[in-house]
C-alpha cells in the first residue's frame, strides 16, 4: 500500500470530546496547551490537521532530522519555531507537551529526553522499546509529576464503549472466548516498519490489542507465533531491504476465569475494502458468550457498528453505526484537552504499558515455544 493511498484511505476530521472527570495530577497555568511535534512524517499529516481545529491546543514547535519536512509543517499550520533535532527543540520555544511522531526505534530515547527535560509526552505506539524502558519512562514521569500517555487513541470510540456497556450489563452471558484481525500489505514509504524494533505486532496488533484487553480486561499470560513472509521489501527511503520485525502473528490471550482471546496481525494481508474497510459488513472483532455474540463491523480504529446477536429467532441488530467525533488521530488532542480542563482521559498510560509487555512477550513465545506470564495491569474495567 503506497503513501498516497494509505493517507487518502485514512483522512478524516474531528475534535476530540470523550473524556472522564477525575481531576488530572498536572497543574499547568493556561487554557490553552503549548505542543511541540516532533516527527513531521506521514501520520503528522493526520494529527496536524486535528490538533490545529484542537481549541485546547497551541502548536508552538515542529521538529524532524528531515528539516525540509519540519519547514514544510510550519509553513502549512502556522507553526512559529521549527528544529532539525530534540536537543534544539527541548532548547527552543517553551512548550507543555511532546507528540513524539518519530519512527517506532525513536520513541523510547525522546520521550526520555523530553520527559527529563520536564514535558509531558504523548507517543505514538510503542510508548518505549521494551517494556522495561516502558515502566522506567512511566515512573519517571511519575517522579516528576508529569503525565506520559501512549497511542492508541481505540478505547475512545462509541463503538467500544457500547461493547463495554454490553459486556457489563451481561448481555452476552458467560463470556468465554474473542477473536480480533488487523492487516493490510504493508507501509511502503519508510523501513523502520520492518526493521528490528519495528514489526506488525507494534504497527497493527497493537490496535487490537489494546481493543480486547479494554473490554475483557488485562491479560495474565501469552501464547504466540510469529513469522516473516515477506522476507524482502522495497521501501521509498531504502530501497529493497531485508525484513527483521514479524509481518505475521497470531497470538492467544489468557484473560482470567477462563476467558481467552485470539488476535492476528500482518503486513501481507488483501483486503478489497482497502485500508480503511469502509462499505465492508464483516466483523474485525467478535466476542463471543452463553446467551450472545458482538462483532465490531470495521476497524477499532475506524468502526462502523455493532453487530448485536442474543436471539434464536430474531436477526441480530446493528448498534452505533456512527463514530461521532471519534477519529484514531485524535490521541494528542484528547490529551492536550484533558490537561487544558483538568480532567482524566479514558485512555490509560498503564493500559498502553500493558499492551506493550504483550507484544514483547509474544514475541518471547514465539521465540521460546512457551507460554509467557505477564507482569503489568491496568485499571479495569474502563468505563
Ligand atoms: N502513517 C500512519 O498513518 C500511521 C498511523 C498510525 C500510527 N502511526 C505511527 O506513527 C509513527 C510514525 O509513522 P509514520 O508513518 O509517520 O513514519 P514516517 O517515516 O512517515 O515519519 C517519521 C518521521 O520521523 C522523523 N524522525 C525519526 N527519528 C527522528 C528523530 N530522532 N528526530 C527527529 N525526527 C525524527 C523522520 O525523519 C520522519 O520524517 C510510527 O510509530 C507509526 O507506527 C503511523
């Protein structure tokens, strides 16, 4: 899938709106967040749009090691001051908050450098390298009183919060198993997708990840396989390249109480409703339980509905059809909001935290051909 397609396929609007009401431990002075972006790539082409309708927003700094891309952001969103590296932005104009849109191997050593340097940090996934660099970046910020938050932006749609309603509520009965798939062929553009650190589970598992943990709650071990199909790419930055990341993985999740979850994720996956799967009516995500299945018709990062089934008789219904303000690419903004108003966002640092030692353990299983217990939690349930 090329660039073009992809971000064409991916272009929505919209501001953020859905967020709790605990108060946030950060007391910063004025309405308005000052953000510096650092990564003016591919899905800056996303949030910048996004963030400058954001009215909680101030976008005061953009920065890429590309400078060119760096100046070109600046001049299309106004944005005052532009830097070639995280040294001269830390050094540059005052800001609250780093949106780290770098390549997945940058993120852990700039969210460090910046939360040291006292922001707050919002990250594309993965929020850090391992999940060790994880957890050390998380009580860093803890120490100094800051907030570190991670995408994805999932856990705010419509569509998830019905299903967590449902699964509440105990409509589908006894919950006993779910099922989630991502895929496309995979980002042409830049190498780090394949290059180790990189990979699909971190790129695209990530999204369901995160999805059937927020419903079903934080897993208690993994059991995975992961492969390469694809063992050559030809990428615009590099050219042809060996693959060193998985483009292929399945996963299986131990939730509790006996509840388990399959997940699958790849970068060599057709689809004929192309990346975004609008006009599709199958389900990405299906959980099933005693007296009743869900499915989630789309992506959970785009959905279009809920397909609801708890009758013998009767078709099942679709639900929330509509996203409303939802968009994947509204992380940051829902973040610079919750720290302008001084509320708590649904989006959970420890739940990104978990989804991180997730992959990393998948990776482990699939490597040791064992099953993996896992360290980390997060509050649950969600809404
Ligand atoms: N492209 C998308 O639509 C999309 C969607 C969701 C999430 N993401 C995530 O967003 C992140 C970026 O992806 P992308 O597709 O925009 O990649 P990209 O290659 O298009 O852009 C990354 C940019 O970061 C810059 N960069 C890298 N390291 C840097 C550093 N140390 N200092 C300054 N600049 C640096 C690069 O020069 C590049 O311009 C990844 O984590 C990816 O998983 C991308």
């Amino acid at each position: 899938m090329d660039r073009r397609l992809f971000l064409e396929q991916t272009a929505m609007a919209g501001i953020a709106s859905l967020l709790g009401s605990i108060a946030s431990i950060n007391e910063l002075p004025q309405k308005k967040i000052r953000i510096a972006v650092i990564g003016c790539g591919s899905v800056s082409t996303q949030y910048l749009p996004h963030l400058s309708k954001c009215e909680y927003v101030e976008l005061v700094s953009c920065c890429d090691r590309k400078f060119d891309r760096a100046e070109e952001k600046a001049k299309t969103y106004s944005i005052p001051n532009k830097y070639a590296s995280i040294e001269a932005l830390l050094n540059g104009a005052a800001f609250d908050l780093l949106v780290n849109l770098t390549d997945m191997q940058e993120h852990e050593h700039l969210n460090r450098k910046a939360l040291t340097a006292g922001k707050n940090v919002w990250s594309e996934k993965p929020m850090a390298n391992s999940y060790a660099g994880g957890k050390a970046l998380l009580e860093l910020a803890e120490s100094k009183k800051l907030r570190f938050w991670g995408a994805p932006a999932v856990v705010n749609s419509p569509q998830f919060a019905f299903m967590s309603e449902q699964l509440k509520k105990g409509t589908l009965g006894t919950v006993a198993t779910a099922h989630a798939h991502y895929g496309h062929t995979g980002p042409t553009w830049s190498a780090f997708f394949y290059e180790k650190g990189g990979g699909s589970l971190p790129d695209l598992g990530v999204y369901n990840i995160a999805t059937l943990t927020g419903l079903l709650g934080p897993a208690k071990a993994v059991m995975a396989m992961t492969s390469i199909v694809t063992p050559k790419r030809t990428v615009d930055d590099k050219g042809t390249i060996d693959v060193k990341a998985e483009d292929n993985a399945h996963i299986i999740l131990d939730h509790g109480k006996g509840v388990m979850s399959h997940i699958q994720c790849g970068f060599n996956y057709f689809d004929p409703y192309g990346h975004e799967g609008k006009g599709q009516k199958n389900h990405t995500i299906k959980i099933w339980g005693s007296h009743g299945n869900m499915g989630l018709i789309g992506y959970d990062w785009a959905p279009f509905g809920v397909e609801l089934a708890t009758s013998w008789t009767e078709p099942p219904v679709v639900h929330v059809p509509d996203p409303g303000t939802y968009v994947w690419q509204q992380g940051a903004s829902v973040i610079a909001t919750a720290l302008a108003t001084q509320t708590e966002p649904r989006i959970n640092a420890y739940h990104a935290l978990h989804v991180l030692e997730i992959i990393e353990a998948a990776r482990a299983s699939s490597d040791q051909g064992k099953k993996i217990t896992l360290q980390s939690s997060f509050p649950w349930p969600m809404i």
